[in-house]
C-alpha cells in the first residue's frame, strides 16, 4: 500500500498539469540497458500513460479521507530518498541543486550470473542498476560528485539511463551483457511480463537459474533458507506486478512452470474453476475463505505422503471420518467458510478459542449432512461451544453458529469490486475492512471497503491476485 499512495501522488493537480504531464509521456524502461542474461529484475514506473494517469487519479478519489490527508500533493516520492542517500553518505550537495534537474521517474535493477567473479557477488550474480536520466549533463556532474566523494559506485550513461553497479568489473560486464542482448529483448521475460504492462511496479525471477548461479558460487541461501540441510531443487519463473485502477489497487503475479524437487502443480488434478460459492455465504461476512476441489488436493497429497497425515487422521477418525476418502465427505468439493463477527473473531484470537460460539457459516457442496451434524454434536458434547445448526440447502450442507445475516454476500458491491474477475480461480479470500477499522475506532470506517484475493491454475501455473477496493468515493 505504500508503494500505491507514492504513484498517487502524480494523480494530484501539480503532477498532473498540462505541461508536465505532456513530458511525462512514453520513453524507454530500464529492461532496455540491463543484461538479455538477468535472472532477476525489478522496476518502479513513476512515469504512467495517460491512460494509467486517468487510474490513479480515480483510485485516489476512492481513497479513505484519513489517507487522502496524509499525501503532499506536491511531494516529489524521490526527495526522500535521495535526501536519506546524502545524509547517509554526508555528501555536501542538495537534492533540489543537484538531483532534482535530472532524475527520471523509472528505474530499474537487474542481477545476472557473473561470467567475471570480480563481478559477483555472494551469490555468484552480479547487479546493476538502471537510474532514468532527463539531463545527461547534470547527471553525469552529480554523480561523479557522488563517485569521487562517498566511492560507492560507478556508472556510464547509456540510451537516457545511468547504469550504475558496485565496482568496474560489475558495470563493465553490465555493459557488455546488454551489448550482446538487453532483457527486454529476452523471449522468456517478454512473454513472461506482457500481462503486466502498465504495471506501477514489477518484478520478475527465474527461480533455477538463480538457484544454480548460487550453487555455482557455494550459496545454499537459495534452495535451503531455512539451514535445515536439506536442499530442494527448484525450477520455473516468477513475476509479479502492482497495478492501480479505478476502484481497487492490485497485486498479481505467476509462477510458471515452477518445480520443486521434481514436483509440478501439473501433478495435481486442477479443479473446476469459479469462486460464486463465496458470494452464497451471509452478507454480514466479514472474513470469508474458500476453495474448489480441497478434497481431491487433501487425498492426492496424503497418498503421497501417508505418514505426514497421521495424526490428522487419527483425530478425524474419532469423529468418524474415514480417510483419505473421507475428505469429500468433510469437505465437499466446493467449500467456503464465512466468519459474521469481527468482534468474537479478535477474541477468541486473544483467548486462545475464546468460548467456541463464534459467529459463522460454512458451506460444503457435496458434503455429508449427517456426518457433519455429528460431528458439530461433538463438539458441543465435549465442552467446546453450542452446536452448531446443520442444513442443506439443495447439494450444498450449510453449517451454521451464532448470528449470521439473511441477504448474499455477493450481492454486496464492495465485495462485487474485489471479488470481480475471479471466474477462473479455484481459491479465494474476502476480508471486509469496514467492520475491521470501526473496531480499531479509525474515522469513516465505511470508506476503507475491503481487501482480497485468488488463486489460479492453469497446468503447471499458477496466478494469483491480492486487491484493496477502498470506498472513499461512495
């Protein structure tokens, strides 16, 4: 979120006049300079279209009023850090003297496997970093200034950038690896980013080769960051971008073709897509998560590793639930689980269980009614709440406790806004921030609306989304 409130900042009346903003248009992303061979890049894009421009400016209207009072409609968002650079550095300079006539608004950072280790750094990768220029001249004094005093860096201008890496073997190799190819020439992260354009911030990886860059060089970090010992084999991509629209700003990413130890998300049977059992729980839900084929996922996984599941079914089968073939039984093949009291949330959280009657609804498609009831008298048997009402509705068990509202979660339009293309995600989560900041006692709870997000499958990938749908416009 903070890095949203800084793009908003172009959307207010100084950023966003005629004359700056017709200057602000187009240009070349820093992909163009760094190495075609990076495994690794991320990029901050403060420079948008007109189009982007026109997004920002609506979402920030969209923006709770206690937010909107916290942005400088005339900050500049790289004074700050600039300015830290120079105090950290005690440089004799300023940023409004020496800064401000010439950096850009994008910039990027790339690392590669070093061919020279002079280059490298722990990790067996070598890094640069592409700084957007609009003034070679000034660039070129305020950073040799920089380089002469503090010896941080060099750097070499380069097609409307400064490259800039930790010593001369970095920078020369930088040079030379995107003479040879730049990234944004690179087949796979061309592919692998296009769905992120206009994307305020990016980042892409491919996971195995920097995994082999770092066994390469003696770096276990990587494949084994916890320090258990155990090394696992990865392979695949990563990206993930932050975009901001009208009504939401939003986190998304992918994972493609990724492996682990041999293991691919296309081992495992991808189920029917569609969260619109989420939108069926009560309008009142403040916290919803739910899911399509857990089942089938919950069985594939405890086939494969039966000792893993022991104790899970050692418990289970005192409630009389066989597994693994029980899970549909339990679970259904579509479930959703909706919590209706923020308040009884929070305290059984601090209580450790609190008194169990927490206000909820589940909902199990395929589910077992008399299994669950069963279980639901239990549980109230054995001291841990009332037990909750069983029903069905259709194929669908619906489980019920506490108080729970009468009307459809989905026919709610903050949850319409945040839940909106979903169609083809298989899990999801739903958090309502109204009821949320009302506790916390935040002024104009109701313009805070919610956050959420999915999950997708599509083979051996998988995308998901992370969304906040403010309401400060309603």
């Amino acid at each position: 979120m903070a890095a949203v409130l800084g793009v908003s900042l172009l959307a207010t009346t100084v950023w966003a006049s005629n004359a700056f903003v017709s200057s602000l248009f187009g240009g070349a992303q820093p992909e163009t300079v760094l190495p075609g061979s990076a495994v690794v890049f991320a990029k901050v894009d403060l420079k948008p279209s007109g189009g982007q421009l026109a997004n920002y400016a609506q979402f920030v209207n969209r923006l709770p009023d206690s937010v909107k009072d916290e942005i400088d409609p005339e900050a500049d968002p790289a004074q700050e850090i600039v300015e830290s650079m120079i105090d950290d550095l005690e440089l004799d300079m300023t940023y409004e003297q020496d800064f401000e006539p010439w950096v850009g608004r994008r910039f990027g950072v790339a690392a590669w496997p070093a061919r020279n280790q002079d280059a490298a750094e722990s990790d067996g990768l070598a890094m640069a970093v592409a700084l957007a220029v609009e003034d070679e001249d000034a660039a070129t004094a305020a950073l040799g200034e920089v380089e002469d005093t503090a010896g941080e860096f060099v750097f070499a201008l380069r097609d409307g950038f400064a490259v800039l890496a930790s010593n001369d073997a970095a920078l020369t190799e930088a040079l030379a690896e995107a003479d040879a190819g730049t990234l944004a020439d690179q087949e796979a992260y061309a592919q692998d980013t296009a769905d992120l354009g206009g994307a305020a911030a990016a980042m892409w990886m491919d996971a195995g080769a920097v995994a082999d860059a770092a066994a390469a060089a003696g770096d276990t970090s990587f494949t084994d960051p916890l320090g258990t010992g155990e090394q696992v084999e990865v392979a695949g991509r990563m990206t993930v971008g932050l975009t901001v629209e009208p009504e939401y700003a939003e986190v998304r990413g992918s994972l493609l073709g990724f492996t682990a130890d041999g293991v691919s998300l296309a081992d495992y049977e991808a189920p029917e897509p569609g969260l619109d059992h989420l939108g069926d729980l009560p309008d009142d839900t403040v916290l919803a998560v739910g899911g399509n084929g857990l089942d089938a996922l919950l069985r594939q996984a405890q086939e494969e590793n039966p000792d893993d599941f022991a104790e899970i079914e050692a418990g289970l089968g005192e409630l009389g639930v066989s597994l693994p073939g029980g899970w549909t039984d339990l679970l259904g093949t579509r479930t959703a689980l909706g919590i209706t009291d923020y308040a009884g949330l929070m305290e059984g959280f601090s209580s450790y269980g609190g008194t169990g009657d927490l206000s909820m609804q589940l909902r199990a498609e395929g589910a077992d009614a008399a299994l669950l009831e069963e279980i639901s008298t239990q549980i109230a048997a054995d001291g841990y709440g009332t037990a909750p009402g069983v029903s069905a509705e259709g194929g669908t068990v619906v489980v019920s406790s506490g108080s729970t509202g009468t009307g459809r979660l989905g026919d709610d339009p903050v949850f319409q806004r945040t839940m909106q293309g979903t169609e083809t995600a298989i899990a999801g989560f739903y958090m309502d921030l109204r009821p949320v900041m009302e506790q916390s006692g935040e002024p104009g709870p109701e313009q805070w609306g919610s956050v959420g997000g999915s999950l997708a499958l599509d083979g051996a990938d998988a995308t998901f989304q992370a969304r906040w749908a403010p309401d400060g416009a309603a």
